[in-house]
C-alpha cells in the first residue's frame, strides 16, 4: 500500500512539475540566470558527513539545473563555482572540489552535448590545476559549435580583480591612442571585462538564506533581479528554479524608470 502511495505521489509531483513546465514556458524567461551555489557544506555537516561530500551533491544538482534550464530556453546559465576566496579553504577541500569539473564532465559530457549545450568558463585559469583546465578545455572544445544553453562556470573568478584588470587594460589602450576618454562610456567598459560575451544576468538566485553578493559580478549585477532562498544547493530541485524564474515573470523591471 506505501509503495502505491509513494508511485501516486511520484507520478503526481511529475504531473505538477511538467504543469509549472509549461505554464513558465508561456512567459519570457530569463535569457541569462546567474546563481551563487551556496550551503555545500551546512548541507554535509547536517548530516554528519565531510564537508566534500555536499560538494559531491551540488556536482548532481548541477546537471539536473542545466538540463532544466536548457529545456526552459535559457540562453545562458553562469554558475558561480569557485570564487578567488575559496583559497583560503583547507587543501583538502581544494584539491577534492578541483577534481569535480573532471568527475562531471567525465559522466555529463555527452549528454550535454546531445542536448546542444555549450560549455564556457570566466576566471582567472593560471592558478587552476592543470588537470582542472584540460578537462574544462576539452569541454569547450566538444561544444563551440552548441547553439543551445550556454553554460558559464564562473572559476576562480573575482568581481574586484576582474573590474581592477578591465582598469588596467583600458588605460593601457587609452596610453596606446587605441581609445580616448570620450569613447569610454558603460557599454566600452564591459567589453573589457570577462563576461564581455554575454548580456548581463537577468535574475541571479542565491541559495543558503545568506543575502549578499560575495564578489560576484558586481558591474553586471547592476539591474539583475535577486532571488534568495534558504535552500542549501545540494537540497535545490527544479521546483525551486521554476519558482525563481516564476517569481521573476511577476516583477516588472523599470531599469531605474517608473
Ligand atoms: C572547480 C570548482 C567546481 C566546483 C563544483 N562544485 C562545488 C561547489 C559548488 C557546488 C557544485 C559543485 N563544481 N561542480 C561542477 C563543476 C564544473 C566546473 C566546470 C566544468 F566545466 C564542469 C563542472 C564544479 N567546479
């Protein structure tokens, strides 16, 4: 009798997920979602279990995000992976949470490919480990030529840092003649920086209930929509992605008009 329940509710709760599926899909979605993946290790400790074992459980959620997200017609997903702070965190943790982009890549690859996505990445690659960037780079490769959900992992990435260098390259090109202080205006500047390809996020979604940007793409946030939730990352579903973007479609955005 429980297992019957349990099937009607499965069979149930995916009824009323593909509903809120195809009731989004009638509005505009988001064309760039950025989200900061937080609450990984609250969500071991909860457990009793390694710091690194939450790391390992937001890997999943990761794929099951893109796939969601791709399926919504998302034009790009950045996800905020490893931030020019995590550094200071024990080696341990470092070295397991820089294996992960192999570990997923080396299982989620081809389905990425098969639905189309393209795989980017945002950050300072110097100080990742060489076997990090390989995978990453073979990623990217297999996928240019995706013309589905561009999928961004912001690593080892820095908001401060990123907006210091446009600085420096700006007067750099400013002393070389190549621009003059005229030609300088937003549009110029965000060409300098890393996300130079991509529009500014839409809507980003914080998870872990912590309210606050932490050095994450502090220019382009400028006229985002913000969702936070006290969902740790390894805890978030789709229903809590569909809930942010539903929330996102009932905002009107007055970009600083009335
Ligand atoms: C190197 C930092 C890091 C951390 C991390 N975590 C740990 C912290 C956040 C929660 C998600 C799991 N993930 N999960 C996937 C990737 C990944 C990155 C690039 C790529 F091409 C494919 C996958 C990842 N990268």
């Amino acid at each position: 009798m429980l297992n019957k329940i349990k099937i009607w509710k499965n069979q149930n709760n995916s009824s009323t997920l593909r509903d809120k599926i195809e009731e989004i899909k009638k509005l505009p979605v988001p064309e760039h979602v950025a989200i900061i993946m937080d609450g990984n290790g609250r969500w071991a400790k909860k457990r009793a279990l390694p710091r690194v074992a939450g790391h390992h459980e937001g890997m999943k959620v990761v794929r099951k995000t893109t796939m969601l997200a791709n399926e919504l017609g998302i034009k790009t997903l950045t996800l905020y992976a490893f931030s020019t702070e995590n550094w200071k965190r024990p080696k341990n943790e470092i070295d397991f949470i820089m294996k992960l982009p192999e570990e997923f890549l080396d299982t989620f690859l081809p389905e990425l490919v098969e639905n189309n996505v393209q795989v980017k990445m945002m950050g300072y690659k110097d100080q990742l480990p060489v076997h990090t960037l390989n995978a990453i780079e073979k990623a990217i490769n297999e996928t240019k030529d995706n013309t589905g959900l561009v999928l961004n992992f912001a690593l080892n990435y820095g908001s401060r840092a990123e907006i210091i260098d446009a600085v420096k390259e700006v007067l750099i090109d400013y002393k070389s003649g190549i621009i003059d202080e005229k030609d300088l205006d937003e549009e110029t500047f965000s060409s300098y920086l890393m996300t130079s390809d991509f529009s500014d996020p839409d809507l980003l979604i914080r998870t872990s209930g912590e309210i606050r940007l932490s050095n994450f793409m502090l220019w382009q946030l400028a006229y985002s929509e913000f969702w936070f939730t006290d969902v740790l990352w390894p805890d978030f579903r789709e229903e809590h992605l569909l809930d942010a973007i539903e929330s996102f479609q009932k905002r009107q955005r007055r970009f600083g008009g009335i």
